[in-house]
C-alpha cells in the first residue's frame, strides 16, 4: 500500500494528520447560510411564551424556526428491543414545554453565523418552571423493562453471598468534531443533500425523508470525515432534522456546526446507570445464584438506540462465568437530562463492572484468591459452543487461558508479595483484575466491488467510517480475495449515492460484519473473473452473519493511592484480548489504546453533573476532565486469536473493549488498594477527592 511505503500505518493518515480532512464544518456551499439554536435554559419548564419577532428583526436573519413551523413533527421511532415499551412522541423543537436544559426551541438562520448568534439572543422565551426529575427519580415510570429469570428453586447450598450497588456517572462523547449538518435543497431537482457527522448514513437518510415527507430517492446523505463518534453519532438528533427541514423550507444551503457548549448540554451521553448486584457461592467457591437489578437513565429524548445499553448488559451478565440460575431484570426511565444513547461498549461495560466487583467481592468474602476464584467458575474453552443463562451463545474462546497469560505477563505471584511488602511499610496499593466478554456484529452490512481492466480495484462499502481507518482494512480484505495489492484498491463509504444501503460503523461491527461483505463480494467479482467475463465487473452483496462473535479479555492493573492526598497513580495496566482474527494489527491495535484511554477516563476523571432543577454544571471542559497523553498508564498487550465461524472472515470486536475491561479492573484495584482500611463503597470517577474522602474513618 502506497502509504505503508512512506511509513504511515493507514492510508487515510496523510489526509488527517496533515490538516486535510475533510469535516463537516470544512464544507461550504455558494450562498450557504449558518443556523444557530435557541435552546432552553431550564431543565422541565411550561412554556408561557416563544416571540420570535425581535430576532427575525435582526439584522442579516432570513428566517427564524419556531415550535408552531415544526408541530406535529416528532423524531423517528427507535428500535423497539423490548417489548411493551410505553414510547413518548419526542419533538423537533419544543412544544408547549421544555423537558431538559439545552432542548432546542428555535432556530435562527442567517446569512452570517455571527448575525444567527446575535439574533438568537433576542428570541423571547418565558418559562413556567416545574420541578424536575433526575435520573433513577423514585417513582418515575419505566418506560421498558428486560428480565431474564432461570427456573426452578432458589438455591439450598449457599455459602456466601455478596452484594454490590455502584453508581455510575454520564459522560460524554468527546468526539473531535461535535456534532455538524450541511443540508443543501436543491430546488430545480426537489432533492435534498445533507453532510451528516454521522455513523449510520443510510438510517439518517430514511429519518430525513421520513421528517420531510419525501420519497428516498430525493435524499442523499454523506458523512465526510468524521472525528469520532463512538456511538453518540448512530442516531440522528433532532437538530439534524431541523436543519434538513429548514434547507427545505427556506430552498437554501444551512450549516450548523454544535459548539462544545451546546454538545455537553444536547448531545446524547453515555453510561449512567445504578447497577446493584447479589451472587451467591456454595463452600467450593462455585457461583450458584446471581441477582442483578440494573437501571437505566434515558433523559428527556429517544435516540434509535436508546434502549440497547439495558438490553445488552441484562443479555451479557453474568459475563463469561458459569452461574447455576440468574435473576437479571433491567429498567430504562427518562429524566429531565440530555438522551442517554449507545456509547463505546454500550450496556457490556455495565455488565462487566457489576460481575466483576460482585467476583472480587466474593473471593474477599470466601478467603480465596482472586484468581484462583474465577479460574474456578470461568467457561472452559471445551464447553464451547455454550449457551449462557440469559440465552447467549458463546462461540468460541478460552477465558481461562486469557487470565491465565494475563498473570504469566503481570508476575501475579511476585506483584502480590510486592504489594504485602509495601503495605507492610504503609502504602496503599491495590491489584484489580477484570475478565470480559463482548458480543459483536449482529445483523447484515453491504459491499460493493468494481474489478477495473487496468487492475484497479474499487470498494463501496455500506459501513461508514468515523476514523477508524476502513479506507485501509477494507483495502486489505479486499486485495487478500483477489491477490492484488492493497494500494490497487480505493474504498468509498459514507455516501448514500455512491454505497450500497448499510447498517454503519457501530457496534463493534465494521470488521465482522463489514469486512465480511467486502470479502464476500470480492469473492463473487473475483470468481466472474475468474470465469473469463470481461472487465469491469462489479459485485454486490449483502452480507448477513448467522451468528454473534463473543471477543473476551483480561485486564489486570496495579493501584497506588497517596495517604494523604488521595492521588491515584496506575503504575501498570496488563491487557490480554482476543478479538479473533486481526485484518491490520496496527488498526486493532489504536482501536484498543483508545477504548483503554476512554474506559480509563470514565473511572478516573469524567463526571456529568446535573443539579436538583436539572441544571447541567459540567458544561465545558473547564469543568470537565478527560484523559490526557500522560494519564495513561505504562500498558502492555497481548492477543488471542480464536477466530469466530460466527462471520466469513472469523473477526471478532475490538474497538469497544478497552471501555469494557478496563474499568471493572480500575475498581477492583481501587478497593483493593483500601482494602486494608475496610471495606469501602467506591463510585466513578475515582479522583483523589473521592479516594482521600474513601479514606477517612468512618
Ligand atoms: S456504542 Mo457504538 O458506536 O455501537
């Protein structure tokens, strides 16, 4: 590949690292007018009053958008994974009320984005303020409900039984680019094209037709280069609704770009859950019973996927573990607060951090080690193929083998004698370990691909990319089936009219699923060639996997806490993970350093804060801390590779899994750390604040 031969690892590097990426704020069109939102200042408020007049006034405003233009108009339904779902309708703009800080009311559109911002501020808005509601409010109505309940008696032979309750925070995307729309109507063709930071191209294209009331056909969507994601760009917001809607009416070209501001107070989150667990043990140390009772915040809209972290992680639990019968029942309610959405890991991150501590928590309680506790109970790899409790399958994998490389690599043995030693001499040190699993790549993705008579080769994916570095892996699998090399192939993706129909790039699903239509279709366009048809040929398909593939892992990591300031210090993270068969292991490899850089800042550093009236008090990154180049931690990774007949190519997930693992690990090595001082409830993020206030008697 061309850009290999000049040492970088990807081909979309030169673009982006040079400053030549293309995002949506980048673009413009001739005439191209800037929108601004007037959102709301309360967190549940009535609405006495919307007077548009004065901005409308404003100098350089063409229109202004308020409630009455866009009533009746609601957001597309979700998917509905749980049955019986209580589902409000959730409007494009306000009506009458406003349900969270930050919920657009109206929008200004104007010929400069100064003239939109100076205007929006003379938008009149007078509120009747209620009380709001916060997330997990008692008596709030669930709004859907996942339960999955083994048969038969409540077990005689118990032991031990431990219980935890953990808190976790909402967080953010922190995508490098916010959330952005360029929607274009082009009056003499009646169509519409919109430039979407977006995971799901095709589904935002069906959402805006949907919301304009036109046929597909006269949508096109694009995503241009986007600068993450990570789940919070797989649905489409209202915003992106109302800016297609505005290109519309007003037969123009509008662009909005969020600011860091406004994407704290609207874009969707992540996490948030109250997870509280009980696991029962008989005198060998065997897992009998597991109980969990997990809730999930929703806020004040539904995006697609809203319902998939519950889902997922009653699905999920009891993690890779053997346990005789489970109560698992999961709740989602709504609150006065952003929409809480899929977010790296997705409900899997939950599973893991509430099994983990329950195991951890259980060796303490039976006076066995740790390891020697889940090496116990973990699923061996000859049971496999193995159905789980909550009606999983577990396809292929050797769990003990993971825990046990993991220990080989971190000198278990040694580390735990270290750590007697320095506690002996008064430090705080802990030892966390974190086994996972990680289903991935359900459903169906699209490729296309074009053999040229001058031996080009060209791709066009239903997957979009949201940096993940598809132009190069799709190149690989591609040239693989057709033995050509991988600098002879291009690959498109993320434009409606150029790629096939397609699901995106979420999920953990763009190698497994994806990957597996590119190869299927170079397969098919490669035996045409093969046949002697003449070129260009082109082959498209639609690839459907029969099955899910379970990635797993282990993460062991050791804790240092200062005695008299708090101050964490992770002194070293050890990774083991198999994500079956690995396309680019420099591409695999970025994906888990940045799930571990995610999954590190939600248990050390990141924290939404709403108060009781559902002001948000984290709303810019002075009040908002992700994780820097030097918080990471000294890390050091290894691979399985149990490839997976749950897809053609045998890929597994990667990108997700440091947000999975790695957290539980950072808990564990927490508690253990204060340990000696008694047992201690412990909350994300784990700042020196909170640790130095874990410490003090109780
Ligand atoms: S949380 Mo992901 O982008 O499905």
């Amino acid at each position: 590949m061309s850009a290999r031969a000049d040492g970088l690892a990807r081909v979309e590097d030169r673009r982006l690292l040079t400053g030549r990426g293309q995002y949506v704020h980048d673009l413009r069109q001739p005439g191209m007018l800037h929108a601004v939102f007037v959102r709301s200042t309360h967190g549940r408020a009535r609405l006495i009053a919307v007077d548009l007049q004065a901005a409308q006034d404003s100098e350089g405003v063409v229109a202004v958008i308020g409630p009455d233009a866009l009533a009746g108009r609601f957001m597309p339904p979700i998917n509905e994974l749980v049955s019986g779902m209580q589902l409000p309708n959730c409007p494009l703009l306000a009506q009458g009320r406003v349900d969270s800080v930050g919920q657009p009311i109206a929008l200004v559109v104007a010929t400069s984005l100064q003239a939109a911002q100076d205007a929006a501020e003379l938008v009149f808005v007078d509120y009747d303020a209620e009380a709001a509601q916060g997330d997990m409010a008692p008596g709030a109505p669930p709004l859907g409900k996942v339960r999955h309940q083994t048969s038969g008696a409540a077990p005689a032979n118990v032991s031990h039984r431990v219980r935890v309750s953990h808190q976790q925070p909402r967080v953010i995307a922190m995508s490098l680019e916010p959330r952005a729309a360029l929607a274009h109507w082009d009056a003499a063709g009646g169509t519409l094209t919109a430039w979407l930071g977006t995971q799901a191209p095709s589904r935002a294209r069906a959402d805006i037709a949907r919301t304009l009331d036109v046929p597909l056909a006269q949508v096109r969507v694009i995503a241009p280069d986007i600068g993450g994601a990570f789940g919070a760009k797989a649905s489409v917001s209202p915003e992106d609704l109302v800016i297609a809607f505005a290109a519309r009416q007003l037969k123009a070209a509008i662009k909005w770009t969020s600011s860091r501001s406004e994407e704290f107070m609207s874009a969707a989150q992540g996490r948030g859950a109250k997870l509280e667990g009980e696991l029962s043990l008989d005198a060998q140390g065997r897992f009998l019973h597991l109980e969990a009772r997990l809730q999930f915040p929703m806020g004040a809209w539904l995006p697609y996927s809203a319902v998939v972290p519950a889902r997922n992680a009653a699905r999920i639990l009891p993690g890779p573990y053997r346990v005789a019968a489970v109560d698992i029942a999961a709740e989602a309610g709504m609150s006065n607060a952003a929409a809480v959405n899929i977010y790296r890991g997705a409900g899997r991150p939950e599973a893991a951090l509430l099994m983990e501590r329950l195991v951890e928590m259980a060796a303490r309680s039976a006076g066995m080690d740790p390891v020697e506790l889940r090496l116990r109970n973990l699923v061996e790899v000859e049971a496999m193929p193995y159905a789980t409790p909550t009606g999983e399958r577990f396809d292929a994998g050797d769990y003990r083998l993971a825990l046990q490389k993991a220990c080989a690599r971190f000198d278990y043995a040694g580390e735990r004698q270290l750590q007697t030693q320095r506690r002996a001499a008064g430090e705080l040190v802990g030892i966390g370990i974190a086994i996972y699993v990680e289903p991935c790549g359900q459903g169906w993705e699209s490729a296309r691909v074009t053999l040229h008579a001058d031996g080009r080769v060209h791709v066009a994916s239903g997957s979009a990319a949201q940096g993940q570095g598809h132009e190069t892996s799709y190149a690989v699998i591609a040239a693989e089936v057709l033995g050509c090399e991988a600098a002879q192939v291009s690959v498109d993706h993320g434009d409606t009219a150029t790629s096939p129909e397609g699901v995106g790039a979420l999920a953990s699903r763009s190698m497994a699923i994806g990957g597996s239509a590119v190869a299927e279709a170079a397969r098919m366009a490669a035996a045409r060639r093969d046949a002697g048809e003449a070129l260009p040929i082109t082959a498209g398909t639609v690839y459907t996997a029969p099955s899910e593939g379970w990635s797993y892992g282990c993460v062991i990591a050791r804790m240092a806490i200062d005695r008299d300031t708090g101050q964490p210090c992770i002194e070293r993270l050890v990774w083991v993970d198999d994500a079956g068969r690995i396309i680019s292991p420099q591409l695999a490899e970025g994906q888990l350093l940045g799930g571990l850089a995610q999954g590190l800042g939600q248990a050390m550093l990141e924290r939404i804060v709403y108060d009781s009236e559902g002001q948000l008090l984290t709303g810019s990154l002075m009040d908002y801390a992700v994780p820097r180049a030097d918080d990471m931690p000294p890390i050091e990774l290894e691979s399985l590779a149990f490839t997976t007949q749950a897809n053609l190519l045998g890929a597994k997930g990667v990108g997700e899994a440091g947000c999975i693992g790695v957290p539980a690990a950072l808990l564990n090595a927490a508690a253990d750390a204060l340990s000696p001082l008694g047992e201690r409830s412990l909350d994300f993020p784990l700042t020196a604040e909170r640790l130095w206030r874990a410490m003090q008697p109780t």
